[in-house]
C-alpha cells in the first residue's frame, strides 16, 4: 500500500517586524489589551515592491526542496492554500509555479482560509496514495497586512493578523511507520457571516468594485469574536479526537500538537482538554500571529528545526477557521 511522507518543510517571513507597540501608532490599543487577549507579542508584515504572496511561497518551497533533496522539477503537483491572493484571478499557484521554473506542472489553489493547509496537505495525500503523483509541493502563505483595517474600528481583528509562508514536500512511500496516516476535514457553511470579507463579490449589483461598497467598509474583515471562539474550541477537540480514534490511539499518545496559530487562549484550552504539556503543543503566535493558510507550516517547520520532530512521534496537525471550516491530520514522523 502506498503512503506518503513529508520530506522536507520551509518557511518565510518577511524581514518587516511589526510590535503591538507599533500598532498603538494607528489605533486605540496597548501591548496589555493585545497580549491578554491573543498572546500576540509582535507579527511581519510585507515590504511592497520586495514580497508577493507567491514570492514568499517560492522561499519557503525553495527550503522546503533543499531539505527534501529535490529540486522543483521532481515535484509532480503543487497544492497552494490562500485566502490572499496575488491576482483576483488567476491564483497564485501558477505564479509560484513560474517562478519556480515548473511549466507543465499541474497546480490547485484552494480557499479554505486558516484550515487552507490541512485540506492542501490532505488533497496532496490523496493523489500520492491514489498513484496518481510520487510528490506534490504543499503551500500555504498570506499578505494580510496590506488589507485589514489599521484604525482602532479595525483593531479587533487588525491586532491578529500577519503575513508568512510555509511549505512542505510529500513523497510516496510504502513505510506505514513514517507517513500521514490519516486527514479529516469538515466545513459548516452556516456560519459563514460569522468571519468573512464580504467585497468583492461577484454576485452584486454592477461593477465588483465601486465606492459605495468602499465607503460601506465591506472590503474589511468581519469577525463575530464570541461565536468563533466556541465553535473553535469545540471542534478543534473534536477533530483531534477524530483522527486518534480513527487510528486507535489516545490523547495520551501524542508526542506534538502543532495547531493553526489562531489564538493562545484557543490553544491552551485545548491543550488542557487533551491533557497535554506546554511543552507538547507548538506556539509561534507570540511572533508572528494568525498567518491563516501559512500558520500550521511556518509552525512545523520551526519545530523541525528545533529538533522538536522526532523519528517515530505521533503529530497532529489540528486547524479551525473561517467557513467555518476544520481539520486535522495525524502523522507518524
């Protein structure tokens, strides 16, 4: 039976570092008000005419190759997660994909905001284990800075978000010891109102873009703080729950939780109900903040670094975001 492994992992953040001291420039905040509520320290930000959503990506995959021992043209197919794209259209995977030098190669972009990495990773699986690729390039990476409203009627979703992209490189393999074992993914589309950015959309009334919709500030981030909250420590739990009892384990056998970077509150919560350590959960939201698509990747790529992927540990993967939607994956590494 063919499975597949992750082979390599990258990641970018732009050089633009970004404290919540800087944001008090802006807006009606403090480093107290941000910190208690999200855990959010500092976050980057791009630099116009050096980052581009696919620019950032192609760092993080370039890495992501070089640790794999690959080069752009082994990959068989890229599957690139953003909410934030380059271009209305076309998406980014194809720009990354010529930056890369990988013309001929097949590329998916999908929305699935900050689950976006989840669900790429688990459509990549699904192709490797199908035979259909040997390897697939895995993305997920987001300009948000450049869109969300920097004034204190912004702030409660301004103070959350950065920008960064992370990457990862699947390969086939037939070792069931070391490999994804399992993905599930779930979405709820009656909640969809609860987090979106509602222009431009394709379905109004003349041009997709005009000023009225401007002065109606429809093109900024709409959060219901509260519903998002509980619904996401709900199903983060559940998820979780899923993928272990899908594969006969237990909490108590994770070696490493590396969730999306959402919010530390959602984060400790979690990690409480599944009785685990700080130490076995992975945070980086203190430095770079909720990256959406890019959060999980940037995460597990750090913890490679830092020796924190050790051969034969069980890993999930764990997200919840905007849709609403949720996923996890469970890894023996």
């Amino acid at each position: 039976m063919t499975f597949s492994k992750i082979t390599g992992l990258g990641y970018y953040v732009p050089d633009n570092i970004v404290t919540n001291s800087d944001l008090t420039k802006w807006m009606d905040t403090s480093d107290e008000w941000i910190t208690e509520r999200t855990g959010i320290k500092e976050r980057r930000y791009f630099e116009y005419g050096k980052d581009t959503n696919y620019s950032m990506a192609s760092a993080a995959s370039r890495q992501a190759l070089e640790r794999a021992g690959l080069s752009a043209n082994d990959i068989d197919v890229i599957v690139y997660a953003t909410i934030t794209p380059d271009y209305f259209f076309p998406g980014s995977a194809f720009l990354m994909q010529r930056e890369l030098g990988m013309d001929g190669k097949p590329v998916i972009d999908i929305r699935e905001q900050c689950s976006g990495f989840v669900y790429a990773l688990s459509i990549a699986d699904q192709f490797i284990k199908s035979g259909m690729y040997k390897t697939a390039l895995v993305v997920g990476s987001e300009i948000q800075s450049s869109w969300i409203d920097k004034s204190t009627a912004g702030r409660n979703t301004a103070v959350i978000f950065g920008d960064g992209a992370g990457a990862a490189v699947l390969a086939a393999t037939d070792d069931p010891q070391h490999c994804i074992l399992s993905t599930h993914l779930h979405a709820d589309g009656r909640f969809a109102e609860d987090l979106y950015v509602r222009e431009p959309g394709s379905s109004r009334e003349g041009r997709p873009v005009n000023s009225e919709m401007l002065k109606e500030g429809g093109y900024n981030v709409f959060m219901n703080g509260n519903a998002v909250f509980k619904h996401a420590i709900v199903r983060f739990g559940e998820v979780i729950q899923e993928a272990l009892q899908a594969n006969g384990y237990e909490p108590g056998d994770l070696n490493l939780l590396v969730p999306h970077q959402a919010n530390i509150r959602i984060s400790d919560y979690v990690r409480q109900q599944l009785g685990m350590t700080e130490d076995q959960v992975v945070n980086n939201i203190q430095r770079f903040g909720n990256t959406t698509a890019a959060s999980i990747p940037i995460a597990l790529a750090e913890a490679w670094e830092t020796g924190r992927l050790r051969d034969g540990d069980l890993i999930c993967l764990a997200a919840f975001g905007s849709g609403f939607t949720w996923a996890s994956a469970l890894i023996k590494w």
